[in-house]
C-alpha cells in the first residue's frame, strides 16, 4: 500500500516547510480529527520533560484532543517558563485557524534542546499548514517529524470489530535515545473506532508496554517521548467496553501496529545494522524476564558482537547473570534463530557454519531460557556500530 492510500476515516494530515530546519525540509506537522476524539498518551518519565510535554500531558486528562501539532528540528526542551508559553502559543495559534478550543490541541516537539522555538515562523505558516490538510496527508504529516531518521515509519490495519470495519494508522520517529519509558520518539495512532475512554486508555498502554517500551538502540532516554493515539468513533461500531472479544481486538490490532512502528525505530537506529528481537523466558517473574532481556540488549560488549558478526555467547551469558537474578548455569539455554550456542554449563559445539550465515541476517532473533519459571519478556534490539558514534559526535545543542 502506497502512502496515498493510508488515510483514516475522519482524519486529515499536513506537513511542511515553515523555516525550522535550516536544510528547508519539512519540519511542521498536522494531524487533524474532523470531529472531537477521544485521546490517550503516554510519555518519558524523564525528570527534565520538555515543554510541549508538559503542555499535552496536562490536556489529556480531559479524555479528549482534536488536532496533534508537531515541530521538528527544535526540541523546546530545557527552555524554562518561555519554553512553556512558546508551546500554548503554539497550539493557540492552530486552535485560532480550524476554529477549536485550544485545550483540544496536543503539542510535540523534536530536535536540538536548550533553544527557543522560532515562534514567529510557526506562527506565520499555520495557515498554510491548515490549508494543506487532506485525507491522504499522513506521508506528508510523517516527514515533517523526523530529524535523524533515514526513513519514514508508518503502519496500516483493518479488521472487522463491533460488526464495523475498524481501521487504524500509525506514524512515529525515532533513530537515537531509544530506550523504554520511551525512546527519542514520537508515535501518533489514529483509528476511526468508537471505544470508551478507559477502554482506549488500557488499551494503549497494553500496546505501548509490547511495543515503544520494549526496544533499545542505545540505552539513552529522551526528555520528549510522547505516544498518543485519537479514536474519533466514526466507523460506527458497537462501542468498544473495557472487556470482552471486540477490545482484546482492538487491543491486539493497536499492539500490532504499534509494534511495526518500534521495530521499525530499532532497524533506523542510528548506525545499527542489524534488529535483534531479544527473548528471555523461564525466568520467575516477568520483571526479572526484563532486568535480564534490557541487560543484553543494552550491552555494548553484545551490541559490537553483532554488529562484527560474532555469535560470542559468553557476552550474552555474562550480562544476563550480572543484574542479580539468581541463576543455575547448568540450566541456561542461549539460541540463535533456533540454533542453540549454549546449554548444560558449556558451549554447544558443531553448529559453527550455520551461525555464521545466522550472523550475516538482518534480523536475528536471540532467546535466552532462565530455566527457573515460566514468565518471559522480548525487547527489541539494534547491534551498535561506527556509524551511531559519526551521527552522535556531531549533533549539537
């Protein structure tokens, strides 16, 4: 499906040029819901949020948003009190030009941290923003968001729910600062589906927790990261309760797409080569299952391997045992793509051919058995290479 045809049912979209980054590409974003939707959020629990932030957050809980405003190229983080009135003018200035009130107006922002926006310019081309929106906008919408990305991240669903076809749409950005609670990202989910507030809320989260908060490229978090997901309700399905067959659809359609956009963030890592979808199993709860998934995705001893293609299992091995998780070693397993490198205490011999084209994928998946229990958790992962330290060591504040 070509981005043409990715369009939501009661939802318009735009991007443009409005002179941020100094390259001229577009850099000002728009998603529009013709009606009132219902809305839902998540964002960094970093100590320092940025500005807009702070801004959405506080408008979400009134359950309801209509627009999403997103700048690139200027993170409005670390501004102090002009930071925070930048990002109400902003939205102020939008609500003034498609005629709504200014609390149902999200606000994001991306970029470098520690300067002001350049609100004049925004401000200024607002109504060619306004006036660029169409149901097909959405590809236009995605490029106006990204910053380091080397490609734009969309996914698309439709499935039938509540006796209605219900479809879904998600857009996001992220290459860098990738780590949960969230990454450097921003994610938007649109769906023309009628659901309770509570519904789309636990829905999300759901979602979010298998998805943006379950991917590492460099163990950095960001002061922006914002998720947020719109149901304007005009599919006109039986509405969508907090139990029941239709929301463990939603829900599983949301994760869906939600998952694609993080993978997708993991492959666009900055420098990564590789996506490596990370499992630990067997572990007593899932929160251990995690300390020892993020402590072998964020290693850098692991993430150099796999980027030199070497299946070193001792690396793996070592960061899974040093969070403190009691282990038996002579019950660990370690598997590449099915192929096992390690099992009772030892190294697994005679498979040394076939790791080698394992080593070579692009994808590569890597399960690590705990042999305690039966909880899990998966993370996705990018290897690290030259090219993270090229795009890091010369982005500035």
């Amino acid at each position: 499906m070509t981005e043409k045809e990715i369009k939501t049912p009661g939802f318009l979209a735009a991007g443009i040029s409005a002179g941020i980054k100094e390259t001229g590409a577009k850099d000002l974003s728009l998603i529009y819901s013709e009606a009132p939707a219902r809305a839902a959020g998540v964002f960094t629990t970093n100590a320092f949020p940025a500005a807009p932030v702070l801004v959405s957050r506080q408008r979400l809980r009134s359950g309801y948003a209509q627009a999403i405003l997103t700048n690139s190229g200027n993170a409005n983080a670390a501004t102090g009190e002009d930071g925070y009135r930048d990002a109400l003018d902003m939205g102020r200035t939008l609500a003034r030009c498609v005629n709504i009130h200014e609390d149902h107006v999200l606000v994001s922002s991306t970029g470098v941290i520690g300067h002001r926006l350049p609100l004049d310019r925004i401000q200024k081309a607002m109504p060619r923003l306004v006036a660029g929106l169409r149901p097909e906008g959405i590809g236009d919408a995605e490029e106006a968001i990204l910053t380091t990305d080397r490609f734009p991240k969309l996914s698309f669903r439709k499935r039938m729910i509540g006796g209605r076809e219900i479809t879904v749409c998600g857009m996001a950005k992220g290459a860098g600062m990738i780590q949960p609670h969230m990454a450097t990202m921003l994610a938007y989910v649109m769906t023309d589906a009628d659901v309770d507030a509570k519904a789309l809320d636990r829905a999300f989260r759901y979602g979010v927790g298998r998805s943006f908060n379950a991917i590492s490229v460099d163990g950095c978090m960001s002061t922006n990261d914002t998720a947020l997901i719109l149901a304007n309700g005009v599919a006109g399905n039986r509405r969508i309760e907090e139990r029941g067959r239709d929301f463990i659809a939603l829900r599983g359609l949301l994760t869906e797409v939600m998952t694609e956009l993080a993978k997708d963030m993991v492959r666009d890592g900055e420098g990564a080569t590789k996506v490596l979808e990370i499992t630990v199993e067997g572990a007593r709860t899932v929160g251990e299952a995690r300390k020892m998934a993020y402590a072998i995705a964020n290693s850098n001893l692991v993430k150099t391997a796999f980027h030199g293609g070497d299946p070193n299992w001792g690396r793996i091995v070592a960061a899974a045992g040093a969070v403190g998780v009691p282990l038996s070693i002579d019950s660990v397993e370690l598997s590449f793509d099915g192929v096992p490198l390690f099992r009772q205490g030892r190294k697994a011999t005679g498979n040394e051919d076939i790791l080698k084209e394992i080593m070579s994928r692009e994808e590569i998946g890597v399960r690590f058995r705990a042999g305690m229990g039966n909880r899990s958790f998966r993370v996705f992962a990018s290897d690290l290479g030259f090219g993270y330290i090229e795009v890091n060591a010369h982005y500035h504040t």
